[in-house]
C-alpha cells in the first residue's frame, strides 16, 4: 500500500483517539454580567409561588375557587364536595329552583372578592380564617364598618372545607346628633374582634343579643372559649 496512504490512516487513528478521550471545553468562563444576571434569578426563585404551594392562603382559595365554579355551573355534587355542610334549600328536590338561586348568588358575590385583599390568614390543625381588612361605608343617615370573611374547617385527615363566606361581615349605626368621634367609637365597638376567631367581640359578650337567655357567651380574648378546638367564630357557624 501506498506510504502517503498508509500515514493518513495512521493520523485519522490518532485524531479519532483524541475526539474519545478528550472532552470538549465547552463550559467557558462566565462573564461579569452573565454572574450577576445567574445571581439575580437564584434571588427570585425563593419569591415564586408555585402552582402546587401549601400555604394556607393559597390552598383555601383554590378551593373557593372550585366552590364558585361548582355554583357557577349550578353543579349541586360538586358543590356538595367541597362545602362543610349543604344549605337546607338544597336538600329537597322540591326547592331546586331556589338552591340554584341561592347557588347564582353565591357565586356572584364570591366571584367579585380578590385573593389580594385577604391580607389577614389565620390557621391551624382546625380551620382556616381569610379575612380582609376593616373598611368603612357611610351616607347622611348611617355608618358602618365591614370586612370580607372567609371560614374553612379541616377534617381528621387534614381534608379541607368551605364552612361559610360573607364578603361584607360587620356593623352599622345611625347617626343620628352625634359626632366624628363617638360614631367612631359605635362601629368599632360592635364590629372589633380582637382575637381573630371572626367573631365580633360585641357579639361573644352577647351584648346585640335578642334574648339574653339563649345567647351562649363566650370570651372575646380568647379564641377557642370551650378549648375542644374549634374558635368561637368557626363553631358559631356550625
């Protein structure tokens, strides 16, 4: 065989042996600005909210979500699975016409809340409480002071359910001769709930009660009066 032949061979060997043994370097110093803009993204991830999050906040909205799609469609199972209890209209078929208002309603109401405004999240091993902020509505003749309130009770097993939502939970007063100050004074007065059990500390001292002899007290310092578990203002609901 021709000699030239013979050394060509013997180089495309030689290379061939290079290409397996030796590894590229393809992972090239990283510039200044490719290291800081790398640094900037680790930062962030901490911040993301993942589509799977198990903070309370984001797990007991979902499941509003799911129950304002269920009333939307007028889906009374899937409803049914989501909520602590059916209201009563529901029950009897007689009285679908007016569970499907109900459930018209419902949705109506739920769906003008926003997830942003529930800045308060209150939770443990028994409920979850969202809650917005105090705000205040007045015309000439009346005051009054409400929030958004959302309650959720979890079961045994940690299964989570709507117990009830009112997107305008609070107290108004007349105005009547009096002043800034002391209409002030009223709405915070009937509406204030200092333990955070969504339960007015004016209501558990019974004092907006009808009839005192049925109104079962209960101490607005203290979350859970009777200590089986369950905060006064979630087992109010029951």
């Amino acid at each position: 065989m021709n000699k030239k032949v013979l050394y060509s061979i013997g180089l495309l060997v030689v290379l061939g042996v290079l290409l397996v043994f030796i590894k590229p370097n393809i992972n090239k110093e990283k510039t200044e600005e490719e290291i800081k803009i790398s640094d900037k993204k680790e930062s962030l991830l901490p911040d993301f909210t993942l589509p799977f999050s198990n903070d309370p906040k984001d797990v007991a909205w979902n499941l509003f979500q799911k129950y304002l799609g269920f009333n939307k469609t007028r889906d009374f199972e899937g409803v049914k699975s989501v909520v602590y209890k059916i209201a009563s209209v529901c029950v009897d078929p007689k009285t679908r016409i007016d569970c499907e208002a109900r459930m018209n309603a419902a949705y109506q109401y739920g769906s003008a809340l926003k997830k942003q405004d529930f800045v308060n999240v209150w939770e443990d091993n028994k409920q979850i409480i969202l809650a917005t902020d105090f705000w205040t509505e007045e015309d000439d003749k009346v005051i009054g002071r409400f929030r958004s309130i959302i309650f959720f009770i979890k079961s045994d097993m940690g299964e989570l359910k709507l117990l009830s939502f009112s997107p305008s939970k609070g107290g108004a007063t007349s105005k009547g001769e009096a002043g800034k100050e002391e209409l002030d004074f009223r709405i915070i007065r009937y509406t204030e709930d200092n333990d955070n059990d969504g339960k007015a500390d004016y209501t558990e001292e019974c004092l907006d009660a009808k009839d005192q002899k049925i109104c079962i007290k209960t101490d607005p310092k203290i979350r859970d009066t009777d200590g089986d578990g369950f905060w006064d203002g979630v087992q109010a609901l029951f």
